[in-house]
C-alpha cells in the first residue's frame, strides 16, 4: 500500500539558529514551523505529530497563525480528529505532543514505551509538558486509547499497517522512532527533530576549520552535520543521521521535505504534498570533493 503524505502547520516555534546545525555560530534568533504530517492511504488518515498546546509551555515562545490550529489544519482537509485511524508520535516533546487531548480516546495513539518512560523522568526538565503527560497517563488507563511500540536498536521495526513501519531512530532522544512510509515515488522517512536543517545536514555541512571559534567542523567528508539539540551520544546521533539516508524522502518536523538520489541531498519540496515537485538543490558547493 502507498501513502500520499501532506503537511500541516501548527504554528511556528522561535529558536536560536544555532540549534539547527553544529557550527552555526548562536545569538540569531528564528522561527521554524512546528509541523505534523497526514497519510492519506487505503486504511484511513493517519496522523503523525500533534504540534503544541499554546506559547506558554515553549522555551523562547512561538506564535499560532491564523488557520495553523489543530482542528483547523484538519478541517482543511475534510477531517475532524475523531476521523484519525491512530495518531504516531516521532517523540513527545512539549512542540509535538501539545494537541492529543483533542483527540477521542476512541483513536489510539502510537508512542514508543521508551519514549514515554524517559519523558516521565524529568531528565529533560520542562522539554516535556506536564499537561501533554498527564493526557498520556489518562491514555494509559483507558483501554484502546494508547498504543506502545518496544522497538529496539538496530531491531527490524514494527510494521503498524501495510505501507507505514516504525524503527527506533537512535537520534535526538533515545526513545525517538522514525516512520517509513512507502509512496508512488519511493520510501518517505518521518524523522522527527533528527534533522532541523535537512540540506545543512546532508549537503552544505560546515566543513573548514572554526566557525566563530564555536565548534570545530567534521573532517570527514561524507558525514553528515548534526544538529544542536540531542539527548542520545554524538556517535548514535551520526549513526541516525547516516542511516536516514537510504530512503527518497526525508521529513523532518521543522523543514521542507527533502529529496535523495543515491544517498545524496538533490533538492526539497516546497509544496505541502509529498511526493510532489523537487526545486532542485542547484550545484553542489563541493564540486569535485563530492
């Protein structure tokens, strides 16, 4: 089964630039949308990621547009969430996790356990909203209503229906899932916060000496750059990171799409529709060292 998968916008999220790539130099603040994706299949919508409840509970803040509300960025597609087969969450960060409580307890959502465990630990302090946790724990204690995954590293993953498969990501926080889903044009990888800057990580990594004296580059050629902002080690980070490049479509939650041929970066989608039309990336900046 392939799966056509739109993009909803649920707002947007202010960060310090430096967060989306290692090297970016701090002090520049910016605003990135907080998305969630739609799968339109045989089987049902389904949803993945939830945005955030209001400002309040982001760090530097954020701002819900017109039109970027929960039900409304459902509405524009013809849906209620009662009409949601399930909901997947990549993670449960307060930037993900906010709009749950607006969906029926009659639609289960998917969290990897690990995921939720470590949320409940207070590790990452206010990275996890209280409220979205709670909503889970009443999840938890209505039958239907919540449904765990037990992935494990390196593990096959868990396919929840035909087209949509769940693996444990191994980046960003550890318990973080990706979700492969198959469309007319190839595998799309539902990333999550792996990647903030998807053509910063795979194509235009910083790469000569210091940037600003702040970090030093990767020497390695062919590495892809990190972002600021994981919780799991820098070597599971980067083996997440290689390993997302196996498949067409890489959808990260805060940027476009983008598009691979071969395991190299070529272009994003600008459009809310994936697959759709790729502005290509223009000349590689490397030339020959690629």
């Amino acid at each position: 089964m392939t799966f056509e998968i739109h993009r909803l916008n649920f707002g947007s999220v202010f960060i310090d630039e430096s967060m989306r790539l290692r090297g970016i130099p701090p002090g520049h603040r910016i605003a990135v949308p907080a998305q969630g994706f739609l799968l339109f299949g045989a089987g049902g919508p389904v949803l993945v990621d939830a945005g955030y409840r209001d400002p309040s509970v982001l760090g530097a803040g954020g701002e819900i547009g017109r039109g970027q509300g929960f039900e409304e960025q459902l509405a524009a597609h013809g849906l209620e969430p009662g009409d949601l087969t399930c909901v997947i969450m990549t993670h449960l960060h307060r930037d993900h996790a906010g709009h749950l409580h607006r969906v029926p307890m009659s639609v289960p959502v998917v969290v990897n356990r690990s995921e939720l465990g470590g949320a409940c630990t207070g590790i990452q302090g206010r990275a996890y909203a209280k409220d979205d946790l709670l909503h889970l724990i009443e999840r938890l204690y209505t039958p239907g209503a919540l449904r765990f995954l037990d992935l494990e590293p390196g593990g096959p993953g868990e396919t929840l229906f035909p087209g949509i498969t769940c693996r444990l990501s191994g980046g960003h926080t550890p318990g973080s899932i990706g979700i492969v889903v198959d469309t007319a044009e190839g595998e799309a990888y539902l990333c999550g916060d792996l990647f903030y800057d998807v053509e910063g990580a795979l194509r235009n990594q910083p790469r000569d000496g210091f940037v600003a004296g702040v970090q030093p580059t990767f020497l390695v050629p062919d590495d892809p750059a990190l972002s600021n902002n994981f919780t799991t080690s820098v070597v599971q980070e980067m083996r997440a990171a290689k390993a997302a490049r196996r498949y067409r479509f890489i959808l990260a939650a805060h940027d476009d799409p983008g598009v691979l041929e071969g395991g190299r970066y070529v272009g994003r989608i600008l459009g809310d529709v994936v697959p759709g039309p790729v502005t290509p990336a223009g000349p590689d900046p490397r030339g020959s060292e690629r």
